[in-house]
C-alpha cells in the first residue's frame, strides 16, 4: 500500500544546508554529475513505456535528463526538500520535458506497490541513518515491479583511503567510513533484492561514488 506522511519532517537537504542550495548544481557540474548520470542511466537500460522512479531526486538534474533522453518513459521524481523541487519544475519547464515531481521521503513511498519498472537514486543514500535506509530500501522493493531493478549511486569506501582532503573531509563530516561495497550490498540483500552487482566507480573530488545495480525477484 502507498503510504502518507501527515506532517514534514526532518531531513538533509540536497547541499547540507538551504543557503547552500544556490551552489549546488554548480558544484555537482565541477565533480563529474554529468559522467555519472550518464553512466547511470545506461546502466539502468529503459525502454519505451517504462515507469521510472528518481529517488532523493534534490534539483532534478537527473529527472530531466531520463525525461529528454528518453520521451517514451514515464517519470516521477520525489523528494521532501520543496524549495529543490521548485528549481526541478524550472528545469522540466525550461527542458520542455514531462516530469511529475512529488513531495515525500524514501522510506514512505506515496505510490502503489509494484508502480515502477526501474528505481534511480543518485547521492541521496548517504544522507540517511541506517533504519531509515532499510526502510527506503524495502518500500523501494514494494513499488517495483517483479523483475524491475533500483539502480543506485552514492559515495562509497573502496579498498584505499579517499584521496585528498576533501574526499577525507567529507567523508568524516558524512561518517562515510561504514557505507562500503559490502555494508550496502547487505543491505540490499537484506531487503529482499536479488543479482546485486556493483555496477561501476566514479573517483571525484569528494570521495569513490559507487554505482550498484539489484532486481526484486518475480516472487512477491
């Protein structure tokens, strides 16, 4: 069943912080959003009448990109922050792209079970504490559909250090230390998702972006 929040509450903006949200789109640019999205979206292999899904969607440089690249597909792209929402609107209107933009958070999908066909998220899995996480995860799984995959970027520790003092930075102000390949994996497992695979890496200024890719099972 789709669920409802009755109140907003709490959450981590797109830039940490709303003065920050300005800058944010700028600074997605200088640390290789484009490359990423990119290699995501391919990832994800849509086809023609496919219902897609952007998670954490922030300013919906994502959205808008699935939407022109690909007409035939349905999107929808969700997010609790509504001042980045209303610069996503922007951009669709400004792309001249259909996107249906809603307000809600991941763990409380305001959709029908097995609504999607593919499930994006891109950079938003760290913002949240690990019980929220599964959550998202799970109701993740409830609105796709059997054998629909969630493709899912977000920093990651790999086997060395992040390089450089901004990665090691961000990485402690994020406590990124715990979110490696195989916590996620877990994770995902956990939640009921089958033919997890790390799909590819994205080293950048800020730290490793993993890019992992997992199917719901035809079995409900």
């Amino acid at each position: 069943m789709p669920k409802s929040e009755a109140t907003p509450r709490a959450y981590l903006p797109a830039a940490g912080h709303d003065w920050l949200l300005r800058f944010y789109d700028p600074v997605s640019r200088l640390t290789g959003a484009g490359a990423l999205h990119a290699a995501l979206v391919a990832q994800a292999a849509l086809a023609p009448g496919h219902a897609v899904l952007d998670v954490g969607a922030g300013t919906g440089t994502l959205a808008v990109r699935i939407a022109r690249e690909h007409p035939g597909v349905d999107v929808t792209a969700l997010d609790p922050d509504p001042k980045a929402l209303a610069i996503a609107r922007r951009k669709a209107e400004r792309a001249g792209v259909a996107v249906r933009f809603e307000r809600g958070y991941g763990d409380a999908l305001p959709f029908a079970d097995a609504r999607f066909d593919r499930v994006l998220s891109s950079l938003m899995f760290h913002h949240l504490d690990g019980e929220t996480k599964r959550g998202m995860l799970r109701d993740v799984r409830r609105v796709l559909r059997p054998g629909g995959g969630l493709h899912l970027a977000d920093f990651a520790r790999g086997h060395a250090r992040p390089r450089g003092f901004l990665a090691r930075l961000f990485h402690h102000a994020h406590a990124l230390p715990s979110s490696d390949d195989a916590t996620i994996e877990s994770l995902l497992a956990e939640s009921g998702f089958a033919e997890i695979a790390l799909a590819g890496e994205h080293h950048t200024l800020f730290g490793r972006i993993a890019r992992y890719r997992a199917i719901r099972p035809d079995a409900a």
